[in-house]
C-alpha cells in the first residue's frame, strides 16, 4: 500500500472521514421489542400480580428512516415545462408592453421589479394577493406598489377592497 505524507489536519480531517463511513456502514440496533405484560405469576406462590400495559416508545420515523404516512411534507409549486415558461414569458412581455414608457424604458430593474410582480399575481391567479405576498428581498413594497398602481391603471389587475383588506385579482389584457 503506498503511504502518503499527510498534514496533520489532513491526517484528522481523513480520519473523521474514515469514522463517519464507518458509523453510516454500520447496521443500526434492532428495535426495542414491545413488553406486554398484563398479568405476571410469581414463582413463590400462586400470586398473581396485575401490571400496567407497557410498551416500547416509538419515534415518529420507520424503521427505514423515512417518516411516517401520517406526516405530509409541504411541497412547492409544481415545476413547469420549458413550453410553458416560454408562453409565461410571452405573456408577460405582452403586459409589460401595455404598461407605461417608464416600466419599458430606461430602467431595467423597474422592468424586472414589474415582471416579479406580475408573475406573483399569475401563481395566484385563482384568489386574490395581497401586497405583502409580493414583496421579495429584492422587491421592495415601495416598488411594489408602483407596478400595482400601474397594473390597475391598465385595468390588467383589479383592486378589491370590499372585505377590508386590500387584495389584487389578475384579470389579464383587456381585448
């Protein structure tokens, strides 16, 4: 076997390597067999002592470590085709078109900050958004709010005020 001259923190970085492998590879123990007992007879005599149903605590995983049937995992949105991100995208540059000279003009980011917005209100196309589901770490409210106004301008976005809380329903380009 050829030996290497190692660094000292090689030497225990390699090492912990060679621990964890071998934790991994090792079989885990075999589950706690759950005691039944509801009734035990002792050897002395012909007394009968009643106890309590014990069992083994189990974890909310199966023995495959995968989780229980009972606990779902949230999903995400579900991923789309390359055909449909490329209609998406023509949609939007059509809605960006209908907007005023400042979202197509001089300000990329205006523009980007609008197609964020607007591809927020098509997620949720079926109920209404709020303002706050649309602000993003690089979107602010404040722009936020801009491409809004503009949107419900172009009658493209409808405001709803009717419960008390301001919601946007997308309603498209008007024909």
């Amino acid at each position: 076997m050829h030996r290497m001259n190692w660094q000292p923190e090689e030497q225990e970085d390699a090492l912990a390597a060679m621990a964890a492998l071998k934790a991994a590879q090792a079989s885990p123990p075999p589950p706690e067999p759950a005691v039944d007992q509801t009734h035990v007879t002792s050897e002395l005599g012909n007394d009968t002592t009643f106890a309590a149903n014990t069992t083994a605590t189990t974890s909310n995983t199966n023995a495959s470590g995968q989780p229980a049937k009972g606990i779902t995992k949230k999903k995400g949105k579900p991923k789309m085709t390359v055909r449909e991100k490329r209609e998406r995208a023509l949609a939007i540059d059509k809605v960006i078109s209908a907007l005023p000279l400042e979202f197509r003009g001089n300000d990329p980011k205006l523009r980007s900050h609008a197609e964020t917005v607007i591809e927020g209100l098509l997620d949720r196309e079926g109920r209404g958004v709020g303002i706050l589901e649309l602000v993003k770490p690089d979107v602010s409210q404040a722009r936020v709010n801009k491409c809004l106004i503009a949107l419900v301008n172009r009658k493209i976005v409808r405001k709803d005020n009717s419960t008390g809380v301001v919601l946007y329903h997308w309603q498209g380009l008007p024909t």
